[in-house]
C-alpha cells in the first residue's frame, strides 16, 4: 500500500508541474492573475466531474455483475450447494440450524457482492488506461515553452 502511494504522489508532481508551466508559460504578467483562478477552476472542476464519473462507473458496473454472477447462485448449481453447505455446516455450531442457513447464505451473497466490486474497478482500471493511452499524442499540440523568453510587461 506504501509504494503504490509513493508512486502516486511522484507521478502527480511530473503532470501537474509541466501541466502549469506549459498553461501559463505563454501569459502575460498582467494575465497571470486571471489565467490562474481559470486554470484551477477548471483543474477543480475537472476532478469533480472525474470523481463523479468513476463514482458512477463502479455503481453501475458493480450491478451489472452481481446481476450476471447471482444467476449461478441456485439449487441446481453444485458450487453453489457445497459452498452453502460447508459455511452452514461451519455456523450450525454457533448459530443454530434456521440462523445457519441465513447466515451463510449472507455470507456468500457479501463475497458475491464483493467480487462484483472488484470486477468494477478493474473495468474502471482498464477504462482509464486506454484513455490514457489515447490521450497521448495530445501530448505533441502542446506549444514548448522557452525559459526566459516571457512576454514583455509594462514598468511602473
């Protein structure tokens, strides 16, 4: 968990900083003001909208699976049987015959639910990848930014 976290905020100082300069390196002075408060509105805005998009993207698609996957839990699916009868087996002990049953068929619904999940954000991973990777050669419009040659300001 550690080194994918290093990673991350390694790689967000290499975007944001090109990201920035190649924004506002072709600005006036006496633009940089306005260009700034843009800039963020528009990288904050980004985010949300980013946020709101994977947010709805891992709903969706985590019902789409666990509609697909709680087909193959019936009585006449034999993983299915000795799955419900090994954890009712494992919880008749504690819990008593009628609870067991629940119980277990709760249990097997929460790993459903959660393969679901990660069914989800693997399709989100893959999603963005490929975005990512068509996003590219964007990469090459970008104007280069000379250092040093700013547009001349006017002095007081």
């Amino acid at each position: 968990m550690i080194w994918p976290s290093v990673l991350n905020g390694v790689a967000i100082s290499f975007i944001f900083v090109p990201l920035t300069t190649a924004t506002m390196g072709h600005l006036r002075q006496e633009q940089m003001g306005n260009a700034t408060g843009i800039f963020n509105l528009m990288r904050n805005l980004g985010g949300s909208f980013g946020i709101a998009l994977v947010s709805t993207l891992l709903v969706r698609r985590a019902q789409v699976h666990q509609a697909f996957m709680v087909g193959h839990l019936t009585p006449y699916d034999p993983v299915f049987v000795e799955r419900l009868a090994a954890a009712k087996a494992a919880l008749i002990r504690e819990s008593g015959p009628g609870l067991a049953e629940t119980q277990a068929l709760a249990g097997i619904y929460n790993q459903l639910l959660d393969q679901a999940r990660l069914w989800a954000f693997v399709e989100n991973f893959r999603l963005f990848g490929i975005f990512c990777v068509a996003c590219l050669p964007l990469v090459f419009l970008f104007k280069k930014v000379k250092p040093g040659k700013r547009p001349a300001t006017m002095a007081h």
